[in-house]
C-alpha cells in the first residue's frame, strides 16, 4: 500500500514541474499565482513558511491543493485556502490580485486567463487588447488634465485675487463700522438730548392731562354722592333723615335675587345689623351696595331692549308699584351719565389729534427725526456687521490648495433625472426638487473636504439636510473628478435619503496628472 504522504510527495512533485513550465515564459520562476514581489519567498530549494510564520512545510506543499497555512500563503494557485491571494501578471495590461477562491472558477478574471488554467482556452489572453484600450484612456485623461490644468490655473488666478479682494474688502468694512458706529453714537447722544427737552415739553401736557383728570375725577365722585343723596331723599318716604328697614322694603332695587321681596338676608346686607341708616351712613356704606344694582338693572334692561321689548312690558306689569318709581329714578340716572359717555368720546377724540403749542410741536417733530436717524445708524451698523461676517465666513472656507475652488463658491448647477431636479450651489447647499412639484427639500448644507488622505479635495460634503422621514437628516457626498468645464455628471441616491453627485470641474485637474500616474504604476 503507497503511504498517503508518498502520494501527496508525488503530486507536489509534478503540480512543481508544471508550476514552473508555466511561469518560465516570466523572468523569474516561481509558483502558480505569486507575483514577481513576492517570488523570493517561494523558493524551491528551501521549505516554504508562512508568511503570518505559524508553520514551516516542505516546499511540494506549496499550490498542492491543500490549505496548510492559516493565511493561505501555501496555495496562492489554487482555490484550496479561502482567504488565498492569487496574482496575474497581465503582461501588456495592468498586474491583478484576485482572492484565490476564484481560481478555476469558471469566470475569467484575469486578462491573462491564468486563474482559469485546467481548462485551456477557456480564458483566452486578451491582456494587450485591454492595455491598448486602457493606455488610449489613460492618453486622453492626461490629456484632459493637461488641458483642464490651463483652465485651473485660471480659477486659481481668479480665486487668488478674489480673495485678495475681499480681503481688501473686510479691511475696508472694518473701517466703515468704525465710522458708523461713531456716528450712531453721535445719533445716540442727539436722540437722548431732544428726547430730554420733549419729555420736558410733554410733562407739561401729561401734568395738565392729570390734573383736568382729577378734576373729572371730582365731578363724577361729586355727582355720584348727589345720585346717592337724591335717591336716599326718595327712599326715605317720611322725611325723617333715616332709612328704615320698612322704607328700604318696598324698593324694588334692594331686592336683590328678584324674588319679589326684600328679605332678612337682604336687609342685613344692605344695613347691617342696624335698623335704619342715615344718610352719611347711607352714602359710605349702602349706596356703594346698590349703585352697582343699579346699574346692572340699566344695562340689562339697555341690552335686551331692542329685540324684547314685549318680554319687558310682561316683565314691567311684573313689578310692583314702586319698580316704576325705580325705573323713573334710574332713567334719570341714565339721563344724568349720558354727557359722560360725550366726554369720553371728546377725550378719544382729543388722543387722536392732540395738538401742542407750536414750540412743542417743534421739538417732538425733532425728536422723531433724531429717532428716525438713530435707528437708520444703528441699521447701518447691522448692515456692515452682517457684511463682515459673511467676508468673514467665506475668508475662513477651504477653497483647495491653491484657492482653486474659491471662485465656485456660490455657482449652482443642476442636474435632471426622471423625477427630480437637482442643484448644487457649491460651497452653500444641496436642493431636491420634484417635477410634480411640492417643496424644495434640502439635501445638505455645505460642509467639509471628505476625501481620503492625500486626495482630500476630491470629495466634498454636504451635511444636515432636510430629515429624511423615519430616518437621519438628508446628506450628499459630491465626487469630484476633472473636466474641462464645471458641471454635474450624475446624481443618484445609493441609500435612502444619502446621496451622490459626480462633479467635473478644470479646478480638480492636475498638470502632473502624467507624471504621478506613471510613478504609480512602477510602484
Ligand atoms: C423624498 C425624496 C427621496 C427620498 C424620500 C425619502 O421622496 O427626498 O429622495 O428617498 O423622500 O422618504
């Protein structure tokens, strides 16, 4: 019986032998799938270990068609370790590695045809066709940033000198604050000095206005006491100078829940614990009790005039004999208010076109123009700040290494697709707009270089959109890439409410575009 080893031994021997047929037409041998970096670490003549160093095997191990390596170094030519790396050479086009797993696969990665070798033919090498094609398109995007980089240094030139402007420009708006705050000052002082002398012109008015105000106040307490006076006079029916319980029964007025007569309860209210009250009694303490009641009855009855005149009749024939004594007293009351309600319509009039002394008049007409100056100062200090802050804010903006992009900021460009339409106003916002209509929605708003290290100005952010429903706020990344004129490729929305904006723009072209690309490609 043939050790197992034995056969594992001959098979490595013969995978060897192929391994090397096939990589002879390479300047170096070595083994199935190792690219020429790597080639001194397979050699025949020595063990092969483990690139991660866990295990040392006899070199026929190596691409024998079994993983014994936990990184999957030994097999970097067959699909035996899934986390394997195999590498085509692509003589004529670009070298690849794929992962060793798509070894002999049935799919044609490399152009080669090499990780498809145990069906010959299957994958034919196309390697040369491809790199032609590749190396036209790498010819035209040289080209392209050749081309472009004329039109950058343009946007740099402009960039630079807008910024000098505007640099120019803050210094200038600094002095210009300093100037109008200055003469908001001036203005300020101006408006609180008239405004003295008008308080001044205007207290004699509002002393006059108090006092006429006190003296109305005399009159009205005067006449009040003289209704309280007569109407004692007439409820006191024995002229005896007192109000007794029995006179105070038959008024109507006192009879406060209208229940048709004056009871204990209402009585006490009205006098007290006393069994009379005389007038200067009457006019501090009862008369305040029933003015109230009295004119109450007068509104209610005003109120409900017009439309119920009937229900009142019904009402009057009510009363008793003296309600009409009542409602004669309080005609007269309405009578005696009617010139109050003239004067206070006089007093209304009067607000509405007081009229001073032509001195007055003088000075308050000053002071509403002081007042007018001072806030149109105080405006253009506004003005200038706000100016200042927006120089500021677009002074502090990355606009690229070389101020490239400086000129951009503000541009909006659009882009259709078959629902929305799409703007980019760089350097501000990102909006959304649906052909059927509805509201703008705001995708981002301006904010930060996002691309990987060493190409940082190849991607912009656009943050804080408007929130998605269920979800996070909106968001758009811009890639950025060079073209001859600025506009917008393509918009597309790879995740709900996160979306992507392929920009062109002479500002990202790079006259060493050429150079760079070929010392990459040594690497
Ligand atoms: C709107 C648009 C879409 C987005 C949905 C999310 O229809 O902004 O782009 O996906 O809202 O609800």
């Amino acid at each position: 019986m043939i050790h197992l080893s034995c056969i594992k031994q001959i098979q490595g021997f013969l995978l060897i032998i192929l391994t090397f047929v096939i990589s002879a037409s390479s300047d170096v041998p070595r083994p199935r799938g190792v690219s020429l970096t790597k080639a001194s670490l397979y050699s025949p003549t020595k063990d092969f270990t483990c690139f991660d160093g866990t295990s040392t095997i006899p070199f026929s191990y190596v691409n024998d068609d079994y993983c014994d390596c936990f990184d999957g170094s030994d097999e970097p030519g067959t699909s035996a370790c899934l986390n394997g790396v195999f590498h085509c050479t692509n003589a004529g086009h670009q070298s690849l590695n794929i992962p060793s797993s798509r070894v002999n696969d049935g799919v044609c990665d490399c152009c080669d045809g090499t990780d498809e070798y145990t069906v010959p033919d299957a994958c034919p090498n196309i390697c040369e066709q491809l790199g032609k094609e590749a190396r036209i398109k790498a010819q035209q995007l040289a080209e392209l940033h050749k081309a472009g980089s004329v039109v950058r240094m343009e946007l740099i030139e402009k960039g630079n000198k807008k910024r000098s402007e505007m640099a120019d420009q803050l210094t200038q708006l600094e002095k210009d604050k300093q100037e109008a705050l200055q003469i908001k000052q001036e203005k300020e002082r101006l408006k609180s000095e008239v405004e003295a002398k008008e308080n001044a012109a205007l207290q004699v008015y509002r002393d006059a206005e108090e006092k006429e105000r006190q003296r109305k106040a005399e009159i009205e307490k005067q006449q009040l006491e003289k209704e309280g006076r007569d109407l004692f006079a007439k409820y006191d029916s024995n002229q005896d100078g007192k109000l007794s319980v029995d006179e105070i029964k038959v008024v109507n007025v006192f009879d406060k829940n209208k229940d048709g007569e004056v009871d204990t309860e209402e009585l006490q209210y009205f006098l007290g614990e006393g069994e009379s009250v005389e007038v200067e009694e009457f006019l501090s303490k009862t008369w305040p009790l029933v003015k109230p009641l009295i004119m109450l009855e007068q509104g209610m009855f005003k109120a409900s005039e017009p439309e119920e005149a009937s229900e009142h009749e019904e009402e009057e024939e009510h009363f008793q004999h003296e309600e009409v004594d009542d409602m004669g007293a309080e005609e007269e009351n309405v009578d005696e208010e009617q010139p109050d309600v003239e004067e206070i319509e006089l007093e209304k009039d009067e607000d509405n076109s007081k009229t001073y002394d032509e001195e007055t008049q003088r000075i308050i007409d000053e002071a509403t123009e002081a007042r007018k100056q001072f806030t149109d100062a105080e405006r253009a200090v506004r003005e200038i700040e706000s100016n200042i802050r927006t120089y500021q804010e677009s002074l502090e903006k990355d606009y690229g290494l070389q101020q490239e992009y400086a000129t951009l900021d503000g541009q909006c460009l659009e882009y259709e697709d078959k629902e929305y339409i799409y703007k980019l106003c760089l350097f501000q916002k990102v909006t959304q707009k649906s052909k059927n209509g509805g509201m703008e929605v705001g995708l981002g708003n301006w904010g930060e270089w996002a691309g990987e290290e060493g190409n940082k100005y190849s991607v912009m952010k656009y943050t804080n959109g408007i929130a998605c429903w269920n979800g996070p706020n909106r968001m758009t990344t811009v890639e950025i890439s060079c073209g001859m004129e600025t506009k917008l490729m393509s918009v597309t929305e790879p995740f709900r409410c996160e979306y992507r904006i392929e920009l062109m723009t002479p500002a990202a072209c790079d006259e060493s575009y050429q150079a760079r690309q070929s010392s990459h490609d040594e690497l």
